[in-house]
C-alpha cells in the first residue's frame, strides 16, 4: 500500500513535534524553570498575545502565580528582580549579553544602527552621539524646547477660550514631533502650526503593529533558517510577504526620509547649528561612526524621541485625573515654586521633588515600552537569580510585570509619587526594580534630554491650565501593549490660570 506524499509530509511533522514537545518537557535546561507547560512546549502562545496586543497584561499574572523567574516558550526566560538588571543589562565585554536583530525591524542599507548593534559597535557609535546629550547641549538645546514648548501652550490657549474638548493625546504628539524635528534635523514639521499630524507621525503609530510580526520571524524554526541562510535580506524579504503592505510601506518610507534627511544635514556640514547632527559633526563623530550607521540610527532616535515623551506626559495627565490629591499637590508646587513663567526653567525644575516623583511615578505604572527588549545569555551560560541559564537562551525582564510587583512596591497598582520621596509606608519600596530608561552601557542615551523635556513640558501646562477630564475619556488606561502602547484620545476641557 502507497503512502501519499501529504500523508508522509503529516507523519514526520507530527513525529517532530512529539520528538519537540518531549524534548521541551523533558530534556531541555530550561525545564526546571516555573511556568505553564503549554508555554515551555511552543512558541505559538506567546505570539498570539503578542500579536493581539495582551502579552504584557498576561505576563504579570504569570509572575503572580510562577513567582518571579518563569520560563514563557521553549527558549525564553523572563525575570523581574532588580539583580536581574544587573546581571542581564550591565554586563560587559565577552560576558554582554547581546541583543537579537531578528527582534527588531530590518534596516535600510543592512548596516546595523545603534539599537541592534552588538555590544562592541554600540559603545563606538554612542561615543560618537553622546556630545549631543550632555547636560551641556541639553541646555544649549533649551531655547528651542521652551520655543515649541511656549508655541504649543499659546495653541492651547485658543482652543481653551472656545470651550471645544481638547484631546491631549494629539497635542502632546503634535509636540514632540516638532520638537524632535527640530533637535534632530533644524527641520521641524509644522505640526503645532497646522494642527494637523504629519503623514510620518501616522507612519510610527502604524509601525507598532510591526514588531510582534517580528517575533515571529526571531523564534519559529523555519524563519530562523530562512534568515540565516539569506541574512538580514531575509528578514526583509519575508517583512514584505508577511507584513500588511501599508506598514511595510510605511516603514519604509519612515526609514528612507531619516536616512536621507540625515545625509543631507551631514553633507551641509553647518557646525553652527544646535541640532544633534551639528554635534556629532563639530565632535569628529565620522571618525568612529559612519554616515550610514548616523542614517540608520537616526531613524530610532527619530521615533524613540518623539513617542516615549508623548506617551507619559500623556499617561501622567491621565494619572493626576484620576488621583485629585497628587494633581494638587504638583500644582501647588509649580504655582509656588516661580513668580513668573520665565523662571520655568531646565535647571531650576531640577529642584521640585513633587515633579520628579510624579514623572517617576507615571513611568513606573506605564512604561514607553513594557515588553522590555530581550537579550541573549553569552558563551557559557550565566547564573540569574539562582538559576542556570543555558547559552543562546533569550532573556527579558517585563517591566509592567517587574514595576507593578508587591515582591518590590507596596500597593503596586496605585498612583503614589510620595513612595518616591519615601513617605510612610513606601521606606520599603525596592525603587530601583523602575528602569524607565533601561540599565547599564546601552541604556537611553536621550534620557537626560526626555527628562528636561517632561519637566518644562508638564510645569508649563500646569503653570497655565486647570484640567478636567471629559466623561468620554473614562478607561483611558484600557489599553493594548505591542512595543508601544495602543494610542487613544484622552479629551479634556482647559480653563487658563488667571494670574495676579
């Protein structure tokens, strides 16, 4: 008796599979590791969550009944301590632990920009960036933050005097966008002028539909050899096929117009400028970092920029609506703290505490990027909180899951800025388990540059509206995760501070 060809095809697989989920239970290091055997057994659950955009919500009810080492597929680790930071993100030389490119979107020319580099690449690529971050150029890049700050407000107070329902989600996008453009290119978009997005803006929130896409080239056999066999072409070829067109498209078209926008700045070589490029030029930064390596990270700076101050000023609104005690407490503290709006200024927000807790307060709770970006255990393995972890294995701490821990923070799902000031009952609170701008060598190197954003951005709104938050925006916070949070509009009515 013949066997058919697809009945031959069906017995191996279901041979291979068996062999695979035996194999996964049984033999495989990571065995020992607590979590749902469905999980340890196939990629296929953790990629539908993170394609439906629930994965950080779930993954913090695993933590709670696994504890706070738990395996989530037959090759993946997810940890929540603060030694885990440690271990994973703060280790160096031959013991870093290198990121995955086939987790992140392909780039334009194949070369590696500085979000996907390894360990080595990044340090000489950020060598290059860093003079654009310093505590010096961020203060040098303050009249331009006050300017769009100052243009946006001025906005805001037109719409406030017609009484219209404001949704601040946009305007805070509106923002940053032509802020970013600014610091980035001397090229903003016109976006507060217009009032309207700019095609691009649209182009990143589509993006986020993207990457869990990705996780499925990164984890799933077939496309792991795919890939490895055509490269980071591969990757392309299969984003195309696999990808909706009009985000692939748009993907595209986003990287083309940062890569070549940046080639353009280079070229024009004005060092008298105060935009990022301007300071990668007058520091010598070609001599460790190309043009298309500048292109290519432009790119991330580009998105990471404008979206991951948007999304907590925006969160952080939110927040004080629904918590009047903390939305008090800060505006009294901005309202007294200056007798006039010039005095809002970089350095001195550095000394409102209130301010401080609340920013820290907002990205605890709601995290730019919860998922967290995953690594890879070196050569050799490594030791994380008492486990064995094998190499190749991938690695990853969930920061909702980590920042809402009762293991690290007492009540960790209520908005408290005093357990950053150590009020009674949070002296216990394991502060440092909040990594908002990640940890070690390759943490953000914008953050110092996002935190003086956020203050003045937050300050000047505060010091010139009282906010009341519109019915049709209760269950704001009810929102997908993919890298990014789902966006939503958050609609407020404004009323100007009458002053004197």
């Amino acid at each position: 008796m013949s066997i058919s060809v697809f009945t031959l095809t069906a017995l191996c697989a279901a041979l291979y599979y068996t062999i695979a989920i035996a194999y996964n239970l049984l033999i495989n290091p990571l065995r020992h590791i607590p979590g749902p055997k469905l999980y340890a057994i196939s990629h296929l659950p953790i990629l539908r969550r993170n394609i439906n955009g629930t994965w950080c919500l779930y993954v913090s009810k695993l933590h709670e009944k696994y504890g706070p080492v738990i395996r989530v597929s037959p090759n993946e680790v997810l940890f929540i301590s603060p030694s885990a930071w440690n271990t994973i993100w703060r280790s160096k030389g031959t013991r870093s632990f290198e990121k995955d490119p086939l987790n992140y979107p392909p780039t334009l020319t194949g070369v590696d920009n500085m979000l996907i580099a390894n360990s080595k690449a990044h340090l000489r690529m950020r060598r290059a960036l860093n003079p654009a971050f310093t505590d010096g150029a961020i203060l040098e890049q303050e009249r331009d933050i006050q300017k769009f700050t100052n243009s946006l407000v001025s906005k805001l107070k037109q719409k406030a005097a017609s009484g219209t329902p404001i949704d601040m989600q946009q305007w805070f996008s509106l923002y940053t966008f032509d802020l970013v453009g600014k610091l980035l290119y001397s090229r903003p978009f016109g976006c507060l002028q217009s009032e309207e997005h700019h095609p691009y803006v649209a182009m990143i929130y589509d993006l986020i539909t993207m990457v869990p896409y990705l996780s499925i080239f990164s984890r799933l056999t077939v496309f792991q050899l795919l890939i490895k066999g055509w490269n980071m072409d591969g990757l392309t070829w299969l984003a195309r096929y696999f990808i909706p067109k009009k985000t692939y498209n748009a993907f595209k078209e986003l990287l083309m117009f940062t890569f070549y926008a940046t080639k353009e700045s280079v070229h024009r070589r004005d060092t008298r400028r105060r935009d990022w490029i301007s300071y990668f030029l007058r520091n010598n930064g070609e001599s460790t970092m190309s043009v298309d390596e500048l292109g290519e990270t432009s790119a991330i700076l580009f998105i990471a920029g404008s979206e991951s101050v948007a999304s907590t000023v925006t969160s952080t609104l939110w927040f004080l609506m629904q918590n009047p005690i903390s939305y008090q407490t800060l505006v009294e503290e901005i309202r007294t703290s200056f007798r006039d709006e010039s005095e809002i200024t970089i350095t001195a927000l550095k000394k409102l505490p209130y301010l401080t807790a609340v920013l820290e307060e907002t990205m605890r709770l709601r995290h730019p990027t919860p998922p967290g970006f995953a690594r890879t255990v070196p050569k050799d393995g490594a030791y994380i909180d008492g486990y064995f972890i094998p190499e190749n294995t991938k690695v990853s701490i969930n920061s909702m899951a980590a920042n809402t821990s009762p293991l690290h923070f007492n009540h960790p799902h209520k908005y408290a800025p005093e357990r950053w000031l150590r009020y009674p009952g949070f002296e216990n609170d394991q502060l440092v388990a909040s990594q908002p701008f990640y940890a070690g060598p390759r943490d953000c190197i914008g953050k110092g540059l996002a935190w003086a954003e956020m203050r003045v951005l937050i300050s000047k709104f505060f010091w010139n509206f009282d906010v009341e938050l519109l019915p049709e925006s209760s269950g704001w916070d009810q929102q997908k995760v993919y890298i990014i949070w789902e966006k939503k509009p958050l609609w407020v009515k404004l009323a100007p501070v009458k002053k004197g």
